[in-house]
C-alpha cells in the first residue's frame, strides 16, 4: 500500500479516487484512498461501505469486520452491512456468527443474491446441506446470471451424492463464464466422483488455475509431455499436492516404462527412500538440481495422457513394496498376534481435514476390542491403548515396512490409506459422508486398490456409526466368539 501521507487531503477526491481503484480491481490503492476517506469524513456512509468492499475483495476479512461493526453502529438497518459483516466472519471461520448476520441481511433485502449465497456458504461450513442448497437455489432465482451461485450449487449437489445435478450445475456456470476456474473444477469433482474418469481428468487440468493449487505448478524448461509413445526418452514426472496423491499417482510410471520410456519421478524428500526401493524405479527428490530429461509432466496429469478408465486402471493389486530388511527388523520389533495399524487424521492443512479426520477418542470402541494388539501409524501422536511407533517412523519407507507386517491397517483417508492399498495390504478406510472424488459413491470396495474396503458416514459427521461397523468387522474376523 501507499504511504497515506502521499494521498491528497480532500475527503471527496480520495473517495472518487478510492472507487475508481474498487472498480479497477485495483484493491491496495483503493484501500489506502478510502481509509484516510473515512477518518476525514467519518460519517460519510458511502465511503465506509466501499472501503469494506475493498477489504472483503483483498481478503482482509478481520478489518472489513472491524469497519461493518462500526457502521452497523450508526445505521443497524443496512442490509448490505449485515452482508458484509456475515461474509467476513464466514471468511475467519466463523460460520455460525456468520449465518445469523447474513439471516439479518435476506430479511431486510431478499433481493441481495449475494447474501443468499454466502448464507448458503455458511450452511455448507455448518454441514446443513438442505439448507444450503436451498439458500443457493434462492440466489440463482433473484439473480439467474450469478455464476458463482451456479458454481457453488454444484459443489453442494455433489456433497449431497447427486451428480448429474452437479454436473447439470457446472455447465451452466461455463456457459455464463467459459473461464470460471471454480465451475471447471467442481465438474472435474462430480465426474470424477460418477466414474467418468476421462471427462473428470480433462476438468482436472483446470487444477492448475485454481488459487489454491497454482502455486505450485511451474513450467519447466522442455516440452509438456502429451501421453505419446515415450520410447527411447526420459520423461520427468513432477510430483503434486500431498504425499497420498504422489503414492497413488506413482502406478503410472510403470506404464511409460512398459511403453519403452524412462520415467524419473521428482518428489518430496520423505518419499524419495519408498520409491528408490521400488525395482525400476528412479526417483529424485524435488530439492535436488533436476536430472536431464526430453519431457516432463505434472505427475496427476498422467491418468489423463494415458487415457485412463474405470476399467483401465493399472496395478489395482499392489504395486509397491516395502524393503525386506526393514520389515524384518519390524517383525522383530512387534508382538505376536493379530496386529492392526490406526490412523486417525491427516495433515491439518488439508483443506477438508476437519471432516475427513476423525477425534481421537472416537477410537474407543475399536481399542476396547480383546486380543489384538493396536499398532499406531500417526507420527507424533499418543494413541491411548495403541503402541506409539513415533520413534522409528523416519520416513515413508518405514511406515511401508510397518503397514507390511500388519493384519489390517484401518485409517481416516490419507496417505497412509494410499500407502497401504499400493502394498496391497488390506486397508479399511474410514470416509467422510462427502468423500474425496477418488472414492467414488455408494460402494464400499476401490478400482484403485484392491485391498482397501471402505466404511462410509450414512450421514455428516457420524463417526461413531462408522466406527461401529470397523467394529463389528474386526469382531468377525479376529474376536473369538
């Protein structure tokens, strides 16, 4: 921002000034102008409101509060201030707050379509997706040509299990904004989710446009390698978002060498010593100068290059390994007896993590079970009645020799889930009523791996009916009657 010493003195310049920039999407100067606009002139209603805009629009959510609270004070009536104040409590994470304000802002003006939506926004956030889908639906009727309305409609369909309607909400958010990254990808969601893996891998490329991931894609030096005959060329492969993603996207590289081409994999350093055990494997770590290569690709672009199916899906068997002589010293190590590995939550920074990780003391029931001796698989972490292997759990290719020398490994979706299901491990994953698209809907075995049989919430967040199934199946299998 600029030194507001440099701005001009007069209060109505700075506001012109102040919206031109709003306008321009020009957020920073905008902000600066209606600032100082707004200590010259403080009951100036106008400026106030657009100087929110600017702070929402910038994503400094805890001053746009700050300044809605303020006018709110002198004028309690304005719907578009109670918009404001919801939308920024909603962005802080407060979705409760943030529908009662937004609750506020509907009665006043039920035209505001834009407050609908956030309303419905903050009912998804509470995991009331009737009311949400309502809420959205509203917005669309005031406001048929809302794209973001569309777009978001079609995440909530596909949280609620209906994918055509979804996929039906998608494109019409494209056709009223071919470039909308969002609808793109909430297509990409509901097809993948629906088994139609080509037309969700093609949407899936919008990943890299999208603020959360894009970041992360750089373009490297060389040609994008297009799924052509790679015989007699190195093809550097590029790793992506989570160690999961990685470990179920690492099948792939089997199928450039099948083809006569020679695939390097790039990724993160906990991962490099699983890889480099595998057979016919090169792997380096992404920290390291790259080797030469003729192409690269992003590693998740590869099931859309080798023009993947349901039905086409390689080495659904297992296709890594742990190294002998670490399960060895683990078979060592561990008691004899039914042995069974637990996870619990994933990385916190997951952008889903607080539905798909589960609290600890859900657990319970399964830890309660006699005779079977409970390995835990979360790194830094104290399972009660589970055996804390934080110690020697180094790196990836520990954890693989571990999960080898165990019975059943039952998890909450993340990596270890992948890691255990590309060993070939039986693996009971423990899934979100809305769950990731690679689990597909309304079965409880994978394409992806054959070993993993999934146990699904009937409804958002019931954990314990999850948790009373695994039950009931380890009873079966390994308590005596």
């Amino acid at each position: 921002m600029n030194d507001a010493a440099t701005l001009p003195g007069d209060p109505a310049e700075l506001y012109i000034s102040g919206l031109l920039h709003l306008r321009a999407g020009n957020f920073g100067p905008a902000i600066d102008a209606l600032t100082v606009a707004a200590d010259l002139r403080p009951s100036h209603a106008g400026t106030r409101r657009n100087l929110i805009r600017a702070l929402l629009a910038a994503g400094h959510s805890q001053a746009a509060l700050h300044h809605a609270d303020t006018a709110l004070a002198a004028d309690p009536d304005t719907a578009e201030l109670h918009y404001a104040r919801g939308s920024a409590l909603n962005a802080l994470g407060s979705p409760e707050q943030a529908a009662t304000a937004l609750r506020r802002a509907v009665a006043l003006n039920p035209g505001h379509a834009a407050a609908w939506l956030n309303l419905g926004n903050a009912c998804a956030d509470l995991d009331d997706l009737d009311r949400a889908v309502q809420y959205c639906r509203t917005a669309i009727a005031v406001d048929p040509r809302m794209v973001e309305a569309h777009a978001s409609l079609g995440y909530l369909l596909t949280a609620q299990g209906n994918l055509q309607g979804a996929i039906g909400a998608c494109e019409a958010a494209i056709r009223l904004q071919p470039g909308l990254v969002q609808a793109h990808w909430n297509l990409a969601a509901a097809a993948l989710l629906s088994g139609d893996l080509p037309r969700g891998f093609a949407g899936y490329e919008w990943r890299k446009r999208h603020d959360r991931f894009r970041h992360d894609f750089i373009n490297l030096p060389g040609p994008v390698w297009d799924g052509r005959d790679p015989a007699g060329r190195t093809i550097l492969v590029k790793s992506e978002q989570g160690y999961g993603d990685t470990i179920q996207f690492s099948r792939f590289l089997a199928s450039i060498t099948a083809a006569g081409g020679r695939p390097v994999l790039a990724c993160e350093d906990p991962l490099v010593p699983l890889f480099a055990a595998q057979p016919g494997m090169e792997v380096v770590s992404k920290a390291s100068p790259l080797p030469p290569y003729d192409a690269w690709i992003d590693q998740m672009s590869l099931p859309l290059a080798l023009d993947t199916t349901l039905d086409s899906i390689p080495a659904a068997a297992g296709y890594l390994r742990a190294d002998p002589i670490r399960q060895q010293a683990w078979r060592d190590r561990l008691p004899a007896g039914h042995r069974i590995g637990l996870a619990r939550s994933g990385n916190r920074r997951h952008a889903n993590d607080r539905r798909r990780s589960m609290p600890a003391e859900v657990l319970a029931p399964i830890l309660a079970l006699p005779g079977i001796h409970f390995v835990s698989l979360q790194h830094s972490e104290l399972l009660a009645g589970a055996q804390d292997m934080t110690p020697w759990l180094t790196d990836f290719a520990e954890t693989a020799a571990l999960i080898a020398c165990l019975d059943v490994v039952i998890t909450v979706d993340t990596a270890v889930a992948h890691l255990a299901g590309a060993l070939g491990v039986p693996s009971w994953i423990m899934l979100p009523h809305a769950p990731d698209w690679r689990w597909l809907c309304e079965r409880d075995d994978s394409p992806w791996y054959r070993s993993v049989r999934l146990f699904r919430q009937d409804e958002p967040g019931d954990w314990p009916g999850v948790v009373a199934r695994v039950v009931d199946a380890l009873s079966a299998r390994f308590v005596a009657p």
